[in-house]
C-alpha cells in the first residue's frame, strides 16, 4: 500500500540530499541549511542560536515522537519532533 513512499528508504543520506533534522541519527553531525516555518519559528530558533550555516550535533532523542536533544553552538537544547521537522539541514 504504502511501498512506494519507503522504496528507497535509508539511501538520502548516500545521496547526501538535505534532510529534516528529524531524520538524523544520534551522535552525527550536520549543517542547517534552511527553517520552513512562519515568523515567530524562525526568530524563536534564531535567539536559541539555530539559523542557517548553523553546525548541529544530534546527542540524542527519545522513542517515539519525543523531543530531539541536540548541541548548537556549545548549548544543549531540546526539541520537540515537529520543530525538528521544519529544520533542513545537510550531513556534513
């Protein structure tokens, strides 16, 4: 039913296409490229230090749909799974 959404599954990081900060796996590290959201997302991310250019390093994420811990800029923060769905980024 669904097969085709999931064929090539695990090959965008082969490919190194830009992917949601979501889709990181723990312990890599990766480079913001863009912020998909409205004003206040973009500018709440920016004072936490989150813009584009930006080195992020997953540290960890809970099971499930719980928040994403990650490092920026020598500071530990903590999103939720759809913030971290708006945020593309590179692996580097």
């Amino acid at each position: 039913m669904f097969t085709h959404r999931y064929k090539h599954w695990g090959q965008h990081q082969k490919l190194n296409e830009p992917l949601s900060l979501a889709d990181i796996q723990d312990g890599q590290t990766v480079i913001a490229i863009s912020i998909f959201g409205g004003k206040m997302v973009t500018k709440r991310l920016a004072d936490l230090g989150l813009t584009s250019g930006t080195e992020i390093k997953v540290i960890g994420r809970t099971l499930f749909s719980g928040p994403i811990q990650i490092e920026v800029r020598n500071s530990r923060l903590a999103l939720g799974k759809g913030l971290a769905l708006k945020i593309i980024v590179k692996v580097k």
